[in-house]
C-alpha cells in the first residue's frame, strides 16, 4: 500500500511541476537564447525529458529502501520523507538550470559584445 501511495504521489507531483516549468521556462529559454524559438524549444524540450528521467528513474529506485512499515504513522512519515526528498532534490534540480542558463546568457551576451566592438 505504502508503495502505490508513494508513487501515485511523486508521479502526479513531477508532471505537474514538469509541465509547469516547461511551459513557463519557455519565454525565459527564448530571451537566454535570444529569441532563437527552435534552440529555445528544443533545449525545453531536452530539459524535459532528462528531468523525468532523472526524478522519476530516482523515485522507482528509492522504492528499493523502504523499512517494514508497522502502522499508521511509520506509513505517513516514511512517504512524507521520500517524497520530501524528491520535492528537494527538483528544487536544486531547478535551481541548478536556472543557475547555468543565466551564466550561459551572460557568456553568449559577452561573446557577442566582444565580435560587435572587433568589427
């Protein structure tokens, strides 16, 4: 029981924020990219795809370490803690891409800004 209610959980929770930061992520991959829509949408469209993979690859392998679950409680604080766990690590996760976009956009502006001062 303990299983289905854990995954019912994670799963519904990783598509809602996956769908989510895919469809508000967009604009803010379209202005990192400088308006070049197809790099825009196809990095999204990327980051998508490993971020179920990654979060939800993670929350079937962490049905392997699972304790013997006695009664109630053991129950709601077991599958508090896992899927606490995997709200954290989307977070960084999250943190973390945004992290690289933003150096990523300020490499790009700083290329481009040195090719239009040489020519």
């Amino acid at each position: 029981m303990a299983y289905i209610i854990y995954l019912l959980i994670t799963v519904y929770v990783i598509v809602i924020v996956g769908n989510t930061l895919h469809k508000n992520g967009r604009p803010f991959l379209i202005n990192v990219f400088h308006q070049n829509i197809l790099l825009a949408d196809s990095i999204n469209s990327l980051l998508l795809t490993g971020y179920y993979l990654l979060n939800i690859g993670y929350s079937i392998i962490t049905l392997k370490i699972w304790v013997k679950i006695y009664t109630f409680r053991q129950l709601a604080e077991i599958v508090s803690f896992k899927i606490g766990t995997i709200l954290f690590l989307l977070g960084v996760m999250h943190l973390f891409n945004i992290w690289v976009l933003i150096i990523a956009q300020k490499k790009y502006r700083n290329k481009k800004i040195n090719l239009s001062v040489n020519h």
